[in-house]
C-alpha cells in the first residue's frame, strides 16, 4: 500500500478475489539482461499502474455460446459464500444502489456473459474490488500487456465516477484456440490513474524543428560508434542527467503549458515528420456508478486524449528461433523513406541531411532488428510526441496474429520517438501485419501519476 499522500484513487476489496501488484521492471529477473541494462522505457513499461491479480486460480469453460467462469476446487465454496454476504453489505453501506444496474450485476454471480449483436461473447468478470477516483483523475482497466495470458484479451475501459465507488470488471475475450476449460491465475489485467484534459495538437516538422534537432542530436556519429560495441545508455542519462533536469523545467524549451503543478490543460503536440500521421482520438464512453455498460462521457472540456499510430509499411516478419527476417513492401518503404527525407530537407538544408545521414537513416528504414536469438524488432513512426514538462507517454501495444507490440513508457518531454517494439510468438511461420494495421495507442501520462499508489477503503462496519 502507498502512503495517502502518494495516493489517487481508492480500493475496497468485498471478496478478496483479487489484489493489485506492483511489477519489477525486469519481472523479476525475466527480462534479457541487455534490456535490463539499457531498455528503460520497456523496464517502465513492465512496471506500468497496478497489476490486477488473482488471489484465487479460476476456470473459464466456453459453452454453448456463453462463457462462465468460477474459482477452482476449494475455493468455489469460500467464494460463493463471500459473494452472498458481499452483496446485501454493499448496497445496505451504500457502496452500490438498490437494485441498480451494478446490484442486478452481480447477483448472478462474479462473472456473466455480454454480447453485443450478433458478435462474439465476452465475459465480464468482477475482481471483487470497487474502485474510486480522486477529483481530475481516471482509472484506465487494460490487459496485463508483457507478460500476461495470450489466451485472452483484455478490452480496454475507463472508470471517471469520482463522487462513488465503481465496481472493477474485467471485460474478456477468449481465443479461438483456448482449450474450452481455461485456467486463469497471477496477472489477468492492469489498473492505472490517468488525467484527462490534455489537448494534442498537430503539425508539421517546419512548425516545431526543434524536434527534429533533438533527433539528430540523438542519434549522432558517436551513438552509432557506440551502439556497434556495447549497450550506450544515452537515454538513461538524458532522463536522468543534467540534460532532462535542464529541459524538464516548466516553461524552457517552448513545450507549452499544463506542465506538473500547472492548473491548465496539458497541451500535447504530435509533430508530423511523413506519411501515415497517428490520429487523434478522444475516449467518449466511460464506466461509471450508473451500471457495468460505459456510457457517454459528458464532462466538458475534461476528455482524455490519445494518439492511435498505424502501420505505414505492409510487411511480414518470420522468426526462426535465431533470426527474425524482415520483409516489407519494398517501394511503399521507398516512397515513405523519401518523403521524410523531403520533410527534414524543406526545414533544415541539404547539409543538414549529409551532416546527420546516420540519424534520417536510422528514422527513414523504419524498421530496427534486435540481436539475433531474440524474437524482437522495432517499427519506427515517422511521426514525434512532444509532451509537456513532466510528463511521459504511456505506448500501449496493440496485438495481432501471431505478435504482440509491447507497452513502454517515454520521457516524452525530452525524447520524442514512440516506437512500436514487435515480440513475435509464432515461430517458423510470418506474421503480416497490413498497412493501416493499429500498432499503438500513445497516452499522454504526468510522471506523478506513473508513481501513485491507492488508499485502502473499508466497509463502515469492518
């Protein structure tokens, strides 16, 4: 538990299902250990919000177009019985209204199967926990990210009912090839404060060339002369060092306003460098006290704000154990590699370009393999985030056939690249990954709340 200080929202656990965890960046030793030198934003992506954990395995059985779910063996009956006298506590404490959406719920039982349409089932699954936000501060629920069960998918949600507690479902979608008894325990999802009303602004490289400064000043002659050897370590000082204390600074730099400890919108400017620009995209729906089904969000100016980047290039990409081979669509690479080259030579000049050939190639191949034996490679947007003093990003990867994309946090206020980081899980056989493809969702996050803790709620007779 964090200090009260430290914390932002609060927990009451009615059933002891479930906990929330706090990751090691290198789970717990499992990373490789070149990334556990170097790879501060996937360390910090590892160690992103609260892992919600099972207390208690559980079982999800498909059946006839419905999911069930119930803990298994010895457990079944302890949770049956605290589900019973969870429930009339509730609503009699005034956690949950009479016979309201959240009440009818959960009597059948923690967990129920929703369908929209015709579409697949999902399974809605409550972790026995209510949750509840402080004043300008969200609660987004999303999967358990790099290191969790590729047998289920997590949809994404956004609890924003700060006046009462909110119960803390996970919606799930269960693979295809998911054996019809599932056993899930440890990590199943993630829960993570977050700020809404943060304003992104597009534009182009003309109207902000200090980025593009920044990037060839990254990715210099002696970063490559480096980077041939050993690991270089250069991001971790320049968020660490003198470099991101100077530039950290409210106000230096020209970063805009809504900084840490400022009461303005944070203003967010996506800096576009080629084609296939990320979109900007707002969360209209929320979850709230009112009910389990997310509702439009009707509070104004305080929306939450985030960028969807999409694959530029079509590709495919087979790992074979010791080499992963990259093979994307040749002159749609071309096409994308030279206008970026155009875009950094309107700003800065042709001497620009031959002074700083290292870092537009870097930028303009798109794509980054990792060591051999590793099942990792790197996409590179052709587009910079620049965040505000004192905040980072959270880069959500967003999963497909046969690959994840990984979740990082950047120092986004002094280092302004998102790039997709690949795992490939299929082996032998390529991935594809088509143009157009979602790759990420960038999330504009202050440093403070990357750091938060919760406050423990009790029942008013406990």
């Amino acid at each position: 538990m964090a200090a009260a200080g430290d914390a932002c929202f609060e927990v009451l656990d009615a059933l002891g299902l479930c906990r929330l965890t706090r990751r090691t960046g290198d789970l717990d030793g499992a990373v490789p250990l070149r990334v556990a030198k170097a790879c501060v934003p996937l360390l910090e992506g590892n160690a992103f919000g609260h892992q919600i954990t099972l207390a208690r395995p559980i079982e999800v059985q498909r059946r006839l177009g419905s999911l069930r779910a119930e803990p298994v063996g010895e457990h079944r009956e302890a949770l049956l019985r605290a589900h019973r006298a969870a429930l009339p506590r509730l609503v009699s404490q005034g956690f949950l209204a009479p016979d309201g959406a959240w009440d009818r719920a959960l009597r059948g039982g923690v967990a129920w199967t929703c369908r929209t349409g015709l579409g697949r089932p999902r399974l809605r699954l409550w972790t026995g926990l209510l949750v509840r936000p402080d004043p300008g501060v969200w609660l987004r629920v999303a999967g358990a990210a790099n290191r969790r069960n590729v047998l289920i998918e997590v949809s994404e949600a956004y609890l924003a009912d700060e006046r009462a507690f909110v119960p803390l479902v996970l919606e799930l979608r269960v693979r295809d090839e998911a054996p019809r008894r599932l056993r899930l325990e440890g990590e199943i999802g993630c829960l993570a404060p977050v700020r809404p009303g943060v304003r992104i602004e597009a534009c182009a490289l003309a109207d902000a060339p200090e980025v593009g400064r920044a990037h060839a000043e990254f990715y210099d002659a002696r970063y490559f002369a480096v980077k041939k050897g050993e690991v270089t370590r250069k991001y971790r000082r320049l968020v660490g060092g003198e470099a991101g204390a100077r530039k950290g600074r409210a106000g230096e730099g020209g970063a805009g306003e809504g900084g840490e400890g400022s009461a303005g919108p944070a203003r967010v400017r996506l800096v576009v460098a080629g084609p296939a620009a990320p979109e900007i995209a707002e969360v209209t729906e929320v979850t709230t006290a009112a009910g389990p089904d997310p509702v439009p969000w009707r509070g104004g100016a305080r929306r939450l704000a985030s960028l969807v980047v999409r694959n530029a290039v079509p590709f495919r990409a087979t790992f074979d154990g010791h080499t992963l081979a990259v093979a994307p669509e040749a002159p749609r690479l071309a096409e994308g590699a030279a206008a970026v080259e155009r875009a950094f030579a309107r700003v800065f000049g042709e001497d620009f370009i031959a002074a700083n050939r290292g870092a537009l190639w870097y930028l303009t191949k798109y794509f980054t393999p990792h060591p051999p034996g590793e099942p990792h490679f790197f996409v590179k947007p052709w587009a910079f985030t620049r965040t505000p003093p004192g905040w980072s990003s959270l880069l959500d990867g967003i999963h497909g056939e046969g690959y994840d994309v990984m979740r990082g946090v950047v120092a986004t206020d002094v280092f302004f690249a998102t790039p997709a980081v690949f795992h490939v899980r299929r082996l032998g056989a390529p991935i594809e990954v088509p143009e157009g493809a979602p790759l990420l969702r960038v999330l504009p996050i202050p440093r403070d709340l990357l750091r938060a803790g919760f406050r423990e709620a009790r029942f008013l007779d406990a």
